[in-house]
C-alpha cells in the first residue's frame, strides 16, 4: 500500500479511517493540504469491475467517485464528502427532496443500457438467494428448519418474479439505500446523488433499487416521501402503475426476505450482533409488502413458516 499511495502521490497524506459496511472493505480519507481522496482497500474484491462501473456511471452523467489511481485491491478515488442522505433528512421534507433526487438518478439510470458482462439477477437468482432466510434465520429464531417449506416458498417467488418483474434490461446498483447515496448541491438534476457501493451491480427489473431506496432496512423512510418517489417515477418513466407498483411489492418481499438471512448470518458467522437490531424493521418492511394483493399467496405461505421477531427471538439471534 504504501507503494500504491507513493505512486499515486499520496504518501503524504494524512488519513483518517472511514465507517465500514457489511463488506470486508476498508475506507480511509487521506488529506493533504485542501486536497483529499478516499482510499479504498478491498483485497476480497473486484475493484477493476468497480474502476469499469465507476466510469460507466460517469459516461452517462451520473457522479460516481472518479478514479485517481489503481492497483489490485486498492483504489484511489474522488472524495465526494460526508453528506450522506441518512444523516441530512431531518424531517419528511427534507426527506422527499432528497428521495427525489436519489430517485432521478435511478431514472436516469434507467435510460441507457448497462454495460456489458454483468451477471443477470432475473427471477430464477433472486428466488433462490432468499433461501438465506430459512438457512439462517430461521433456525437462528429457534425454531425447526422445514425444507419443504422452503422450496415452496422460492418457488413460489420465482413464479412471482417471473409474472411481475421479468425485465432484467437495467443496471441495478443493489444496495441503493440513503447511507450509500450523497447529497452533492453543486451538481445539476441527478448528479446531485452521489453513487456509492455499485461494485455488485447485476442487470435486473427496473423496480429493484426504486424498493430498496424507500424499504430502508437502516432508517424509517416514511409513507409520503415512498409514494412521491413512486409517483415521481411513473410520471417520468410512463410504467404501467399497476404492473410497476406489483413489480415493487414482489421485489420488495425478495428483499426482505434476503436481508433477515443476512443479517441472521453476520451475527452468527461474523460476529455481528448489531444487525439483528435492524430486524425489526425489516420485518415491518416485509409486512408493508405482503400486503399488496400480488403476493397473496405468498403471504399466506410465510404467515405458517417464517417466525416473528419477538424480543426473545432477536434475542436467539444474536446469542
């Protein structure tokens, strides 16, 4: 590393450690007189795929970090600054002007194809990485693991996915949600949402990342400002509302049901209790999404199969 930031000009630098995410990425800030950069550290990752879709979302007008310099396993990238949407919405107002913005930019996103050798999420792999919730959560709850029961319910999301949401014609950034996104005011109309976190973009539905932004699994993102985003969506796309708003309860149960087993599993096999105090919340996401008319049957299926998260059960969890 310290070669890397030789190289590059850095070594100067004072750096200061960043807040990490789930990842086994690493973040530093390095600064030298005005100037800083962040420096990311990933030895697990694919930053060369990172470096590609950094610059594919710039080519079409979007702010991604640019990159400055590059190695394996490490990147040197644009400081975009700290003005993270979680931290800046501190009433449903500022919270809808800025979901607006962040929501413009999936638009605008959506407007030129993605590039080239992503891998697809199309019904048959978003089905089946929500085994994740009987593998881990489940049992993590205490409660019997039922194999049966789970192939049903894959199958019966599968077959959701496939009726609902089958397009998988977008870049979908994944984990598009206000704490990988930047508020940046300098910037014109969709620039304004700084993109982080893109580096396990897939091609996928059109509805993916619209659910992930306003069915938070870290922030309570209220029923006005979810709405306007969907509206402001269909008004600027022209998608079908019924079809897109089914898209969206499908994708959204998929989400969810994928992130109580991740989060199960952080705490179990990396030791990250933290997570499972987020489920709560994930849980009333899925409940949100259950109820559209689309997923009734599925409804009916996970009511028998998948455990509440009472005080007790979090507390098997995380034990």
């Amino acid at each position: 590393m310290k070669e890397f930031l030789l190289t590059a000009g850095w070594s100067d630098a004072v750096a200061q450690p960043l807040a990490g995410d789930a990842s086994s990425r690493r973040y530093t800030r390095l600064t030298r007189g005005a100037e800083s950069a962040i420096l990311m550290d990933d030895p697990e990752g694919d930053v060369a795929l990172f470096a590609r879709l950094a610059r594919h979302l710039l080519s079409i007008g979007l702010s991604a970090p640019r990159v400055l310099a590059e190695a394996p396993g490490l990147l040197l990238l644009e400081d975009l600054g700290d003005g993270l949407l979680a931290r800046l919405c501190t009433d449903v107002e500022s919270e809808k002007r800025l979901y607006l913005v962040a929501t413009d930019a999936l638009i605008a996103l959506h407007r030129h194809a993605p590039p080239e050798n992503l891998p697809v999420a199309d019904a048959a792999h978003l089905s089946q990485i929500t085994g994740l919730a009987f593998d881990a959560y489940v049992p993590g709850t205490g409660a019997p693991q039922d194999p049966q029961t789970r192939d049903a319910v894959i199958a019966a999301l599968h077959d959701l996915i496939a009726e609902h949401a089958p397009e998988t014609d977008v870049m979908i950034l994944r984990d598009y949600h206000a704490e990988n996104i930047l508020w940046l005011p300098g910037r014109d109309g969709a620039a304004r949402a700084g993109l982080l976190d893109f580096q396990d973009a897939l091609k996928g539905p059109r509805a993916y990342d619209l659910i992930s932004l306003i069915r938070d699994a870290r922030r309570d993102v209220s029923a006005e400002t979810a709405e306007a985003c969907i509206r402001h969506y269909l008004g600027e796309t022209g998608a079908d509302e019924t079809r897109f708003r089914s898209a969206l309860a499908v994708l959204g149960v998929q989400r969810s049901l994928r992130i109580l087993g991740i989060f199960a599993s952080l705490a179990k096999t990396r030791g990250k209790p933290q997570y499972i105090d987020l489920i709560p919340r994930v849980w009333g996401n899925l409940q949100t999404d259950l109820a559209h008319p689309a997923v009734a049957e599925l409804r009916a299926l996970l009511a028998r199969s998948l455990p509440a998260p009472t005080p007790e059960t979090l507390e098997r969890l995380k034990s």
